[in-house]
C-alpha cells in the first residue's frame, strides 16, 4: 500500500504502528530521564505512568496512524536547530543590551505576515520558533497568518524578512 494523503492532508505511512509508538516511548522515556535528573523509585515510577499516559492520549488521538511526525531527524533538521541556537544567543544578546541600556532603547511593534508553512506542525514549529526567540512572541496563528509582537523594530524587520519562516518550510522532505 503507498503512502497516501488523509482528510486532514498527513500521508497514511506504512510503517509499523507498534514500532512507531515504542520509538515514542523511548523517546519519551529518555527526555524524562535526561530533563527530570532524578532516579529515584517513586520519581521513576511517576515518570513512567507519565510516559505511557502520554503514549495511550497519542494512540487514542490516533496520532500514529498517520504521519503528523513526518521531519524525522534529517541532517536539515540538525542544521536548523543550530541555526536556531545562535539566533536565540544574538537575540538575548540585543535584548540584554537594550534592556541594560540608559535609554532602553526598544519600540515594541506588532507586524503581520502570511507563512509559506502548509502543513500544521511546520506552523506549529515556526510559531514556537519565533517564540523561543527573545525579543520575540507569536500572538495569534490563524492558517498561514502570522501576528507577533518584536520588543524592537530591527526584531520586527527580522521577522518581516522571512529567514526563519524559509527555514521553517525547508525542513519537510515531502
């Protein structure tokens, strides 16, 4: 059977559902585990209930199913993270300047804009993308419209210029 697209546009895969949802649980698991720092019984047991929580919302969401997670970790993906890395540094960087400066020298501004993202989690990623951005907050998403608030108006140009936006729509393979 090929790979073909549902109601919703995600492309029905293949691959096998139960391996799909171990590879979630591992990850789930491991993130757990490296993010909590604790190995205690009680707090592992916990951990656990969370992780197969999770795990049962995903399947009775369906979510494994189709392929809502269709980035996969491709070397464009590696790239993006790190571009990403070094816009969060330079914009905490300009941020704790204009913050420490005499004048605080910022022009909060509200831009509008409409993404090449298609698909929901591309969307999902740019809208959270903006925001782990310092200096920058994504408001409202409605389709492929964009509002963020910038703290200044070179943040707001940054936006405008779509770096992160083309980024963004790069990462799919489809």
């Amino acid at each position: 059977m090929a790979d073909s697209p549902d109601k919703r546009g995600n492309r029905q895969t293949t691959g096998s559902h139960p391996a799909r949802m171990a590879l979630m649980g591992v990850l789930l698991v491991a993130a757990w585990l490296l993010w909590s720092g604790f190995f205690k019984p009680l707090l592992l047991v916990l951990g656990a209930i969370s992780c197969a929580l999770v795990l049962w919302a995903a399947h009775r969401m369906h979510l494994f199913d189709r392929d809502v997670f269709a980035l996969g970790l491709t070397s464009r993906l590696f790239r993006f993270w790190g571009w990403l890395g070094r816009e969060i540094v330079r914009s905490s960087l300009e941020v704790t300047r204009a913050v420490l400066s005499r004048k605080l020298a910022i022009s909060p501004t509200v831009v509008e804009f409409d993404s090449r993202c298609e698909h929901p989690v591309d969307r999902a990623i740019l809208g959270n993308s903006i925001t782990l951005t310092p200096g920058t907050l994504t408001l409202s998403i409605d389709g492929q419209r964009f509002v963020v608030h910038a703290l200044s108006e070179e943040g707001a140009r940054d936006i405008m210029r779509g770096e992160m936006d083309r980024r963004v729509s790069e990462l799919r393979d489809d």
